[in-house]
C-alpha cells in the first residue's frame, strides 16, 4: 500500500499538470485557444490530405508541390476553400481579381442547408448543455428528439382535419405541434431523471439504452399502426403544407426556414436568462458545480435532476419537432444523427447557451461544406468525414480538458476542496439573489 500511494500521487500530479493550462482561463484566452485550435486542425489535415493524395492514383495531379514538382492527387487548397466558401454559398471569388462575389446572395442554396442544420442543431444542443450544467451527462437527447418528431407528427396529422386550412390553422398547428414535441421529449427525458435521482441509476448507461428503445417503439408503432398508405418506407403521411414552417427568401429545397431559426435564438436567451439569473437556474448550476454544497445550500438534489432532465429533454423533443415541420414534412424511421451532434455542439459550446448558435454554425458549415467537397471534387467522403472530424476534435479537446479539470479538483471552479468552497460562496450569493427573483 505503500508504494501504491506514491504511484497515485504522482498519477494525479502528471493529471494536474495536463489539465490545469485549460482550467479556470477567461473567455478571451478561451477564444484565443479555440482559434489557435482550428489553425492547428486545419494545418493537420492539410498533411492528410497530402498524404492521402499521394496514395490515390490519378491521370493528372490535381496540386503540385512548389519547389519538389511532386504530385499529388488531391489539393488540400481546394478542399478547404470549398469546405467553407463552399457552405456559404461561394461569397468569395477565388482566382478572381476581386475579393467578393459580386453575384453572391446570402439567400442561396447552400447557405441555406447550412442554416438549416444549424437550426437543428441549436436545439440539440441546448439540451445536451443543460443537462451538463446541472452535472448530467445526457446522451439521451437522439431518442427524446425522435420522441418529440413522432409526437409533433401524430399530433398535427390528428389535428389537422379538425381545423380549416390556412395561416391561422397552419399557425395553430405549429405551436401545437411544438408544444406535443417538448412534452413527448420532456417526459422522455424524465425517465433517466428520475431513476438516476431515486434508484441512484448512471444516466450515461440509462440514457444510452433509451435512444434504442425510443428508436424502435417507435418504428413499430409507424410501421403497425401509422404509416403512410403506399410508402415504400417507415414514415408517416406528411403533415399539411400549411402548417409547416414557411420557407421565406430562401428556396424550398434547402429546408429552412427563418422563423425557426429565430426561435431557436429566442430559446438560447430565454435559456440563458433561466440558468442565470433565476433562483431554479441557480440550483441547477449550483448542483452540477458540487451537489453536496448545493444540498446543504437547501437545494433539492433529486428534484433537480428530474427537472433539468426533463428540461432536456423538451429542448431534444423541440428540435425533433422542428426537424419535421421544419425539414422533413413526416416522421420517418432515417432521422439523422442530431442528438449525438448535439453533445460536440454542446461541448464546442463550453456548455453555455449563448456559446451553443456560433458553435452550431460552425458545425453547420462542416456538414455544408463537406456536401460541397462530395459534388464538386474528387476527394472521397470518407476522408471529408475526417477532416471534420479534425477541425471539431482540436476545437473540443480545451474545453474537454476544462471539464475534466472541474471534476476531479483541478482549479478553482472545480468540485475538489477549492470547487467546494467556491460552490459555497456562490450558494450563499446566490441563495440572496434567489430570494430576490422569487
């Protein structure tokens, strides 16, 4: 035991060291290491792609290096400039003698799927950050937005015949249906909440198993019981024209629209205000920060975590109802991947709700540009995927590092002695300003 001691000390000494140049750092060191983060990623994958077309084989180079005249099959140049000039609609003008495209228009097909994934993504990720606010790891928010799109669908396709068509019915049918997603994704979210807060059950592992058993009750349910007459696929009829959400200045096909986005924002500052200056938002940080000093602040423990669980999941069910008013038109069995996106927005986001719209953006423009890449070059998707996956990992790995530096007692903020002390005089700060907004 002896010599097992030392070994763990030495363990969480080479811990501390990794992990404390990312912790308690100001907003704008913070940013100055994100952006140094997307630099370096960018400089790595532009060594991939070399490599990469070094290997392939091609009748002409596609991009020669200066001085060696070696060839290479792919132009990491190219790429790059297409990922992200790419999901913007190209309002740049390479190779032009002007900076600026001057044919370019914001209301453009490309940039138009990039907002639209950004909206879905907003949600998403609001959800996976409150969760983690509150010291909850919700990797449930793919099954409470699948949840919320079959609940928004069999709502509105209920509703609709009830009502005539038109703006004020389509108007009708969009809160009704948005209000049907939060509640199914709400109650969904409930579940883990409350059996990690009173059977003591890991949310990860419940969270996990959920998504699955979201996922296939409810391709049951439409394959038995809703499906559309005719469909070739698992989905549901779609949902009436009218109420969807309209596609204003941008074309259809790009499946976004404004009015979803602006609420997504609207829910960032109405999130933003909760967590921070209200006396539930306080318990909810207050918890995630060090549950024992919010405890014996008088917070209840259990009934925190069933609220912000279901707090989570409405915002997952929210964005599953978006994804079918918004872009989908049905509930089909092929939804994509959204809520597992959500826990790298959220993350990207150092889990606070203003940082979670750029984040989502960027995210966006990978997804946007990496569609670009796939029509436009020769470079395979696969390595396009990589690329991504680069630029989101460089990004995510400070703030990661901050995370784990919080929860095993590394600076300031975190949950060791220190993090105590500081939860209790914020508890004891915050339990005055708690008084005042009750």
């Amino acid at each position: 035991m002896s010599d097992s001691a030392p070994d763990g000390d030495r363990t969480e000494s080479l811990l501390a060291r990794v992990v404390a140049p990312f912790v308690d750092r100001s907003v704008a060191e913070r940013l100055v290491i994100s952006v140094a983060a997307i630099l370096l990623s960018i400089v790595v994958g532009f060594a991939l792609v070399l490599v990469s077309g070094r290997i392939a084989q091609c009748s002409t180079a596609a991009w020669t290096m200066p001085l060696t005249g070696i060839g290479f099959c792919y132009d990491p140049i190219e790429v790059y400039v297409v990922l992200f000039n790419g999901a913007l609609g190209y309002p740049f003008a390479v190779g032009d003698p002007g900076l600026f495209n001057p044919a370019w228009t914001p209301f453009n097909l490309s940039f138009g799927l990039t907002l639209s994934e950004t909206t879905l993504l907003i949600f998403t990720g609001l959800s996976v950050a409150v969760a983690f606010r509150a010291g909850l790891f919700n990797i449930g928010t793919q099954g409470q937005l699948v949840v919320g799109a079959l609940s928004t669908a069999l709502s509105v396709l209920a509703l609709a015949p009830l009502l005539p068509a038109g703006p004020v019915a389509g108007a009708v049918l969009i809160v009704v249906g948005t209000a049907a997603g939060a509640v199914g994704g709400g109650l969904w979210g409930a579940i883990p909440g409350a059996l990690k807060a009173y059977a003591d059950a890991n949310e990860v592992i419940t969270t996990i198993m959920l998504n699955f058993v979201a996922a296939n009750v409810a391709y049951v349910l439409v394959l038995e019981v809703f499906r559309a007459e005719g469909s070739s696929v698992v989905a549901t009829r779609y949902v009436p024209e009218y109420a969807q959400f309209p596609s204003v200045l941008f074309p259809p096909s790009t499946d976004f629209a404004l009015l979803a986005l602006a609420g997504g924002i609207a829910f960032i500052g109405a999130l933003y205000y909760f967590v921070e200056h209200t006396s539930l938002g306080y318990d909810l940080r207050t918890s995630g920060v060090q549950a024992a000093a919010a405890e014996y602040g008088g917070v209840n423990a259990n009934l925190t975590t069933v609220r912000a669980m279901t707090l989570s999941g409405a915002l997952g069910g929210i964005g599953g109802a978006v994804w079918v008013l918004m872009s989908e038109g049905r509930w089909m069995a092929s939804i994509p991947d959204l809520g597992f996106d959500g826990i790298t927005v959220s993350i990207l986001a150092g889990n606070n709700p203003i940082g979670v719209l750029p984040a989502a953006f960027l995210f966006g423009v990978l997804k946007g540009g990496a569609l670009e890449i796939g029509f436009r070059t020769d470079v395979p998707t696969e390595l396009v995927a990589v690329l991504r996956g680069l630029i989101i990992l460089f990004v995510a790995m400070p703030e990661f590092f901050r995370m784990i530096g919080r929860y095993t007692g590394v600076g300031g903020t975190a949950g060791g002695p220190g993090g105590a002390a500081s939860a209790e005089s914020d508890a004891s700060a915050g339990g005055d300003g708690g008084e005042a907004d009750a």
